[in-house]
C-alpha cells in the first residue's frame, strides 16, 4: 500500500475509498502503461521546477514552430477535457496514456529551451500545462524521477 501513500494525497477521503484505490494502483503499477506514463509525466514536470514564477503566460498556438508542438497541444487539450479530481486512477491513466507518444516525438524533435525568448516561455507554459494534469488526483512529485 505504499504506492498510494507515494503517489494519493486527497482530502477527505473515506478509509474503504483508500483502501480501493491501493488495490487499483498495485494491480496499475505490474501493468506496462503505468511506468510509461509516470515517465511521460516526469520530464515535463522536471523542466518547469522552479520556473513557476516565471510562467504564467498562456499558449499561444500561433508561435508554434513544429508540428509536434500542435500534436502535443492538441492531445493535451484532449486529455485535458476528461481529466478532473474525480477520476479514478486506472481512468486517468488510460486518458494519460495519449500523451505518451506525442511528448516522445515533442522531447525527441523539439530543443525547449532556445534563445528566443517567446518561443521558450510558449514551449515551457505547454509543458507545465502537461505536469499540472494529475494535480488532484495523484502527486506524482513523490516518486523517483520527478
């Protein structure tokens, strides 16, 4: 049960609802999706520590330089639209599990930081969009890697 101490942090939840969601995470973490998704998680999540004051710009599609920044973008938004607090753990990471290919092509074709400043701070405000996604649902910031 450990990986819901590591992983959950919900207020006012019931003991049995705990309970439940243990059971839920160690069946999800023998799987194969849920290491990958962690991971999809992880990098986006390690390039904006410490960076949150700095943005708070929002993605302007328009200064999107390469077409696996509208792929990312647009799954983002996707995902975006079915996660929430409520969602069950094996849910969210079946929704989750479409970012995993669009952010490999992003990290693999696309330098992040650049000298250009507007593209940078539209390209790091996409990926903090991305390591906000399981706030309320799971803190992943616990785990290795993050």
């Amino acid at each position: 049960m450990l990986t819901v101490a590591l992983l959950f942090h919900f207020l006012n939840i019931s003991t049995n609802r705990l309970e439940n969601l243990a059971i839920q995470m160690e069946e999800l973490s023998k799987g194969k999706l849920f290491p990958k998704v962690v991971e999809a998680y992880s990098r986006p999540t390690r390039i904006v520590r410490g960076k949150e004051d700095e943005l708070h710009g929002k993605v302007d599609e328009a200064a999107f330089e390469t077409n696996e920044e509208r792929v990312l973008w647009s799954t983002f938004l996707s995902v975006k639209k079915s996660i929430n607090p409520g969602l069950d753990i094996d849910d969210f990471i079946d929704i989750s599990s479409q970012l995993i290919q669009p952010l490999e092509d992003f990290f693999n074709n696309v330098f992040v930081m650049v000298d250009d400043d507007k593209i940078r701070e539209n390209r790091l405000a996409l990926l903090k969009g991305i390591a906000e996604l399981p706030r309320g649902i799971a803190d992943l910031t616990v785990l290795p890697g993050f």
